[in-house]
C-alpha cells in the first residue's frame, strides 16, 4: 500500500515554485473558482517560504479569481482600522498596527504593498477575526485621535485592566480577579454607551469598533470563568462569529483567511484533543461548504519562537506526513488530499515539534508543501 501513496505523491503533486518565485498557481483555477472562502493555513506562523508562498498565492486569488477580501488572523478591530487609514500610512506603519510584531517581516511586508496598490482599482480589503489587541494598534490610536479626552481616560482603563486579565495565564491570580469583571464589565458598557453616541467617519467603523471593545468584554469574563483549554475554545468560537459577521458585511465577496493549520482543521477535535473545536468547526454550514482549506508542512529546516529562538523541525519518520510528501519530484508543491494517501492516518508536526495525527482528507482538501524551509524573523524596526 505504501507503494501506492508513494506513486500517487510523485505522479499527481503540481510544481509551485522555488525561493522566492512561488507564482504558478494556474491549476487552483479550475479547483477554486466555484469556492467562496479559502483558508490559507501554516504549521508555523514565523516562516519564510509559506510566507512568500502565500502572499503570492493571495495576489493570484484576487488578480484572477476576485477574491477581495483577506481575513488575516489578526486583531479584528486592528486589520479593519488599519485598512481604513491604508492610504494615510506607509506600508510598514500599515504592516505593524494591523497584524502585531510577531506576524510582521519583509516577505509579508510585500503583501501590505500590495493592497496599498490595489485601491485604487480593484481594492484588496484587509480585515482580521482574531482577539489579540496589539501593542500600538490601529483602533487604539485611530479611538485616541477620535475621541474627546473623557472617553480617551475610560479607553485607557478598560484596555489597561482587560489586558491584565486577558494575558494572565496564573490560574489562581486569575480565580481572584473575578471580582474585578463586574467592574470592567461596568466600564466597558458605559465606553460601548458612548461610542453608540459619537461620531465616526462610516456606520461601519461604528459597528466594527463597539463589536472589537464586547468581544475583549467576552474574553475578559471567559478568562476568569474558563480553564485554559475551555478559554482557547471559546477564543476559536469568537473567531468564528467574527468571521460569520465580516461574510454578513461583504455579502458579496469572495475571501481568503490566513491562520494555522489548527484553526483551520475540519475536524480539529480528531487531531489534537478531544475536546478541542477549531475556529472552522465552529463556523456555520454555509461557510464550510464553500469553502477550500488548505494546509502547509514542511520537511526539515529551522523555525523560530515568539522570542525568535531558532530551533529544528523534527525528524520525520515513515509514519509522517511530512516523510510521505517528501517523495514529490518538486523542491515545493500543491497536492490534493483526495486521493488514496489522504484516506490513511498520519502524524505530523505543527510548529516543527507539537506530534499530532490526521487523515489528511478529513481536515484539508489541499496541501502546499515545502522540502526546507527557514525562518522568517520579526525584529523589524516601525
């Protein structure tokens, strides 16, 4: 049998580039153009080739296939104020106050170029589903410049005292700071009274920043109620809901979703842990039967960490995914998991070391792969 996904691996693999020339995705034509939502995973969030690999494969989409929006795992608030001020910023300032220190380099840096490049035709627009608010992000400085200076001080205070909450991982300093919801719960009702009341630019910056300030007023009470997996499932269904909402306000559009391959898993619970749900599971029928979730691995080379400590992909056996792929004649390549190879359960690394283990065909319905890679760093001057 094993002979069987070898040959299929070597015959019906498809040529997507090398370095920095990943720009031969003609044959998703055909593929994609019936697909209304196509999620663009990865196993590591800090390298370079899917990077490359991604930002091409997104110019593609929107050049010949219309999909014209980019929901980008970053904040929602951030992206979507971000994009708003696009043609006021340069690419970089455009770059950091969207998607955060850890996601921003050069290579994605190109894709911030890019959609400042296409206002003025055939605009690409940048939104986010995630919750993680950003240091030095577009909605708390755009808020800043909007608001009069009693609701900047109630701005300031609930961030300061939500994020203390949100990114405390000590479950007993967390237990203890129940009493402290009410409050904040109390200061981000009246913030969310006065936003109703102000002016804004659109009706829609309106909506998109009292939806960002009551979705950081779930996670603070999740964060306090919920254990740690509990609260990354409810963080996976919030992402989720942002998602359904963004499809509700371009009704009309096609989207592509940069995440990790676990948000974007099918079956999430069948891979990781049996409790877990990935964002994708919890979307709604609608969105999952139209869409095309694609997964991206890697062989061997170096990734990093969020302090950029440089650390190995481990070594894959004949069990893994990753040492199946490997028989493609290509240096990088796009394969189908629909064939006779996808029906069989696999491990394989997420990040280059989290051991997990799937049918691809129940979780994607493509996969780019990559033979090496390396890491893609995020010291990056603002």
């Amino acid at each position: 049998m094993m002979d069987i996904f070898i040959n299929e691996i070597k015959n019906d693999s498809i040529n997507i580039g090398h370095q920095d020339y990943y720009d031969d995705f003609h044959f998703l034509k055909p593929i994609l153009e019936n697909k209304k939502f196509v999620f663009l995973g990865e196993s590591n969030p800090c390298v370079k080739e899917y990077d490359v690999a991604k930002v091409n494969l997104i110019k593609y989409l929107h050049q010949q296939l219309g999909f014209n929006v980019l929901a980008f795992e970053g904040d929602f608030g951030d992206c979507i104020i971000g994009d708003f001020l696009s043609t006021d910023l340069d690419s970089m300032k455009f770059m950091f106050g969207s998607i955060g220190r850890i996601r921003s380099n050069e290579y994605i840096l190109e894709l911030f170029d890019y959609i400042k490049e296409t206002k003025q035709q055939q605009p690409l627009q940048l939104t986010g589903i995630d919750l993680n608010q950003n240091e030095d992000g577009h909605l708390s400085s755009f808020l800043r410049s909007q608001l009069p200076d009693n609701l900047k001080l109630i701005l300031l205070e609930f961030e300061k005292r939500a994020n203390e909450i949100i990114f405390d991982t000590r479950m007993m300093k967390r237990l203890r700071l129940r009493k402290e919801v009410e409050e904040i719960e109390s200061i981000g009702n009246e913030f969310i009274k006065a936003l109703e009341k102000h002016s804004f630019p659109t009706m829609t910056l309106r909506k998109i920043t009292i939806r960002t300030v009551k979705n950081r007023l779930k996670l603070v009470k999740g964060a306090v109620k919920k254990s740690i997996l509990k609260l990354f499932n409810y963080w996976d269904e919030l992402k989720a809901e942002n998602l359904k909402y963004l499809s509700q306000v371009y009704p009309n559009e096609k989207f592509m979703i940069w995440a990790n391959n676990l948000d974007i898993m099918k079956k999430g619970s069948a891979s990781c842990f049996p409790s877990y749900k990935s964002t994708f599971e919890n979307l709604p029928h609608f969105i999952k039967e139209t869409s095309y979730v694609l997964g991206l691995y890697a062989k061997e080379g170096q990734m990093i960490d969020d302090d950029e400590h440089h650390y190995p992909i481990k070594k894959a056996s004949k069990k893994h995914l990753e040492w199946l792929l490997n028989h493609t004649p290509h240096q990088n390549c796009f394969i189908q998991c629909g064939l006779k190879w996808g029906q069989t359960k696999w491990k394989a690394f997420e990040g280059g070391n989290l051991r997990i283990s799937f049918k691809p065909a129940e979780q994607y319905d493509g996969i780019l792969y990559f033979k090496k890679v390396s890491p893609a760093y995020f010291s990056m001057k603002k």
